[in-house]
C-alpha cells in the first residue's frame, strides 16, 4: 500500500511528515526534485513538464495516487495534469483545497455555492510562481465571497531554508511580513503557501504578531487524505515499502532532510 508525495526539494517533507503519523499503516514514497529545485522561480510550462515527470516516476513506484506536495506544482500544474493528462486509475491531488476548505469553514468536498466567511482580510506568503497563478485567489471565489486576499511573493526564501542558511531564511521573513504589512496592516490570516515555510512558521508568526492566525498545511492535508482513503480505499497503490528518491545527490539531500526532520531518512537516486 503506497502514497505517492511529491515536492520540488525538501519543503515536502513537512507534508510527509504529518501523513505518515496521520496514517501509519499506509506506506509512502517521497520524490524531491532537489536538482531542479526551486520551482517557484520558474514559468508554468516548465513546472508542468517536471512535475508530470516526478509523478510518472512515483506511479511506476507503486503509488497510484500522489500528493502534490508543493503549492508552485498545485498552482503551475495540477489543473492542467486534471485535464486529459492523468489515466483513469490514478488520482493527482494538490495542497491548497484543503486549506481554503479550512479557511472557509467548510467541510471536506463541500462544492455548495460561495458564501460569506468570518474571516475578511488574509495575507497569502507563496513562491513567485504560485503568486503569479492566482490559483489561491481562483479556488477561494468557489468558495467565498468578500474576502480581501493580499500576495506577498517570497523572493529567496526557499533557497535560503534549502541551503540550510537560518539567518537569512529569518531576515527574508521579517522582511517580506513587512512588505505585506505595508499594503494590508491587519491582516486577520495568514496563509504559508509554500511547503518549506513551516519551517519558518515561528518567525512568521513572531513578525505578524500574535492576534494573526497562521495556517500551514502540513496538518490539514493529512486530515483531508485520511479522509479522501476511507471513501476511496482502492486509491491505495500496490507499492510496499516507505522510499525517499530524489534527482539531487542523495547522501547531501539525505543530510539535510535528516536535519529538517530530526530523525534519520535515507535518500535513494530517482
Ligand atoms: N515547496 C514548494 C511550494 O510549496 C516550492 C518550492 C520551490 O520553489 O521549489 O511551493
């Protein structure tokens, strides 16, 4: 029995982190595309092109439904994959249904029209990519209405938490907070829209302050698959043991998913 998770490097992890302790018994197999990462800083016809290729990959690993563990994919590539691309045996599932499901205090799957929600002001912190695509802004309309929704574009942050560089990854936080800051002073949400940002949610939550509810996904995601296998338990591919593969050099990306997950994970080439 095997999930498939795939990231562009290691912010996936996060994710992975919190299915595997969501559902013990379901094995699952991590791809980064440490390599190539980061995505965030490229054009959508690429991610589509490599974010199909690390999904081909896990569906010959077993995996008939894969996670998109990376908002820049969900974003970029999800609707596009949904489109014609994906057999009828498989299912790709992206990370941002979830949370604005959460967001809009709706319940898993609830397609009912838009209506107006609690919550007014949210900021949003994603890639340049995700930013771009507006696919946060477009998946709230279905569900919402009169929500003000500000994008802050995180420039170098992936690539600081990537390079392990925890000073800088600080200082980018702070800085980016404030830019938002500047065009939404009280926002009353925060959305990290980016799967390496959890590693960074104390700082994020230090520099908006305490009254500004953050969201991150890795918990919601975990919750909504745990509930998407009990309607759909067949979805749960022949592959039979836990893997991490990546395009990167895997005795350095093992290291460092080590460091980030403070347990010991092996990588293996992809
Ligand atoms: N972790 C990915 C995300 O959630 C993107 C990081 C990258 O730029 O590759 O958006």
């Amino acid at each position: 029995m095997a999930v498939g998770v795939f990231d562009s490097g290691l912010g996936g992890l996060t994710v992975f982190d919190a299915v595997t302790k969501r559902l013990p018994d379901v094995d699952f197999v991590y791809y980064g595309d440490n390599s190539r990462a980061p995505y965030g800083v490229r054009d959508a016809d690429d991610v589509y092109e490599l974010t199909k290729m690390g999904v081909e990959r896990l569906w010959d690993a077993g995996c008939d439904l894969v996670i998109l563990a990376c908002n820049t994919a969900s974003a970029a590539a999800l609707r596009r994959m949904q489109d014609g691309w994906i057999p009828a045996d498989k299912r790709v599932l992206g990370v941002f249904v979830p949370l604005i499901e959460s967001l809009t205090e709706r319940e898993w799957g609830d397609n009912s029209p838009p209506r107006e929600v609690s919550v007014k002001n949210v900021a949003l912190f994603a890639t340049p990519a995700t930013v771009s695509s507006r696919a946060f802004q477009r998946e709230l309309a279905f569900r919402a209405i009169g929500v003000d929704v500000e994008a802050q574009p995180c420039g170098g942050l992936v690539d600081a938490i990537e390079d392990g560089d925890e000073i800088l990854a600080e200082a980018l936080v702070r800085s980016h907070v404030d830019a938002l800051k500047r065009r939404m002073p009280h926002p009353e949400a925060a959305i990290l829209g980016c799967t390496h940002y959890p590693l960074m949610q104390d700082t994020f939550q230090a520099a908006l302050g305490e009254g500004v509810k953050v969201y991150s996904q890795a918990n919601l995601v975990a919750e909504s698959l745990a509930d998407y296998l009990e309607r759909r338990p067949n979805l749960v591919g022949p592959g039979k043991t836990t893997q991490y593969l990546t395009t990167g050099d895997p005795s350095h990306v093992s290291d460092r998913a080590t460091q980030f997950l403070r347990r010991k994970i092996t990588f293996e080439a992809a």
